[in-house]
C-alpha cells in the first residue's frame, strides 16, 4: 500500500511552517530559510512519512521545530543592506511592538513560547497541538490560557513602568 504524498499541495502548508517559524525565531529572511531548510529536509525524507502518526502538517512542523532549534543555537549573521532600510519614522512604532512582544515571549519558559507558536503561528488547534506533543487537549488548552495569562502579563508591564509620555516621539527626543 503506497502513502500519499506530504508535499502533494505545498503551498497551505508552507505558509502555516513559515508562520510558525516566524513565531519562533521572527519574520524575515532568516525565517525564510529556515522554511526552506525545513521543506528541503521533507523533500529529502519524504519516504520516512507515515500518515498513521499525523498528518503532513504535524511531520513538518516536527521537522520545523528542529529547524528552528538549530537557527537560534547559530550566531546571528547581519546582512545590513542600504537599499532595504526604511525610515525611521516609517518603523518606529512597528520596532517598538515588535520589541516589546519579543521580550514578552522571551519572558515565558520554552513550552510556553513553543504552544503560543504552534497555536498562532502555525494555526494549530488545541487538539492538533496534543496530538503533536503527545499531550491530552484539555492539557494543552489550560497550558494555552496560562501562556496566554503570562504573556499578557508581560505585555503590560512595561507600560506600568514607562516613563510620563512628554508629547515627543522617541524621534523627536533622539535629534
């Protein structure tokens, strides 16, 4: 009996990796490639597929999540190219958020980060997730709210401590 083909429609399951990744390591090209990284590993372990331990998704996720391991273990590589930069005016709200949320998820321990991005970045559901880490739903929905709960909690309390807002942008402030 042959099994079908992961990789038989790409395209649903290459955005859902990349969200994934993105939710582990940040958008971007490094997110790019590890996605790449992660499809050409599929392509190359095709045969070792079985669909009667999850489907397509969960195996590429499984291989992702090594992907990713092994991308935030790499020194960083700055590839500052002149030609991509924005103003600063044009990213500073965006830096600020992204910022922010990066430091709020890096304030959770390994599991929490790892279900918020299998929840939201790959666009699991709870019982996808459970199936996946080999964990009963509820499980993972209790463990989901309390990441959730302590994310929240990080999100706001750096604005419990910032500075009285003096009418200026960080730009403003900064010439």
């Amino acid at each position: 009996m042959r099994q079908r083909d992961p990789l038989a429609n790409p395209a649903p399951l290459i955005r859902r990796v990349y969200s994934y990744v993105a939710y582990r390591i940040g958008s971007g090209p490094e997110a790019e490639d590890v996605t790449s990284e992660v499809f050409e590993r599929a392509i190359r372990y095709r045969h070792s597929y079985d669909a009667s331990r999850g489907d397509a998704l969960q195996w590429l996720l499984g291989i992702a999540q090594r992907c990713a391991n092994d991308a935030m273990s790499r020194p960083p590589v700055s590839l500052d190219d002149p030609a991509e930069r924005a103003s600063a005016e044009d990213l500073e709200g965006e830096a600020i958020s992204r910022l922010t949320l990066s430091q709020a998820l890096a304030s959770l321990d390994e599991r929490a980060r790892e279900l918020i991005a299998l929840r939201y970045g790959a666009d699991l559901r709870a019982r996808e997730i459970a199936k996946l880490l080999d964990m009963r739903t509820n499980a993972v929905e209790v463990a989901l709210h309390r990441a959730l709960a302590q994310l929240r909690a990080a999100l706001e309390a750096p604005a419990e401590h910032a500075p009285p807002d003096t009418g200026e942008s960080a730009t403003q402030v900064a010439r």
